[in-house]
C-alpha cells in the first residue's frame, strides 16, 4: 500500500472503532486516504458549491475558473451498489468524453 504519512491512521482508527464495537466486522465502510483537500469537508463542500470564494476579489474569477468543476454534492443511500450505480452514470454522462 502506499499512502502518505497520514493516510495509515485512517485505517488505524478502523481498527480501533471495530476493537470498540462501533463499526461492526460485517459493515462495509469507506476510508477517504488521498494527499489532497477531500478529507476537508468543509473546503469539498464550500467549492462545489461555488462559496469557496465568495466575498473576495476572486469571486467572479473563481466562478468562472472554477465553475465547471464543480458538482453538487449529493446523497446516497449508505451501500456500495448506490455508490456504483451514481458511479457508472457519471462515466456515461461525462461531458469531457
């Protein structure tokens, strides 16, 4: 696995949640280890929302730069076959293609 220098206490705090009993052995669970801002959720939320710049003198630059990027955020239910099906939809709706 290669990960960086955090990422691996994100799997530790796993162990340890399912050693206390709060995450179940059966459950499935999804672990965000990545080097860039996705585990701030605040930041994720507020850029695709088009707030990360809001009153500042970047606001109309940002909008444009960064408006087509952005996705709303959305809300699925908690199971790996939502997260595929949202998944495979994106793919096959990608205006980049």
């Amino acid at each position: 696995m290669s990960a960086i220098s955090l990422s691996p206490l994100t799997l530790a705090g796993l162990k340890k949640l399912v050693k206390q009993g709060f995450v179940k052995k059966s459950e499935s669970v999804v672990l965000v280890l990545t080097g860039n801002l996705l585990k701030d959720p605040d930041f994720t939320l507020k850029f695709h929302r088009g707030d990360l710049f809001a009153g500042t003198e970047h606001e109309e630059e940002a909008a444009v730069v960064l408006g087509p990027r952005q996705r709303a955020p959305m809300v699925l239910d908690a199971s790996a076959n939502a997260v595929v099906k949202v998944l495979e939809y994106a793919e096959q709706n990608d205006p980049r293609k």
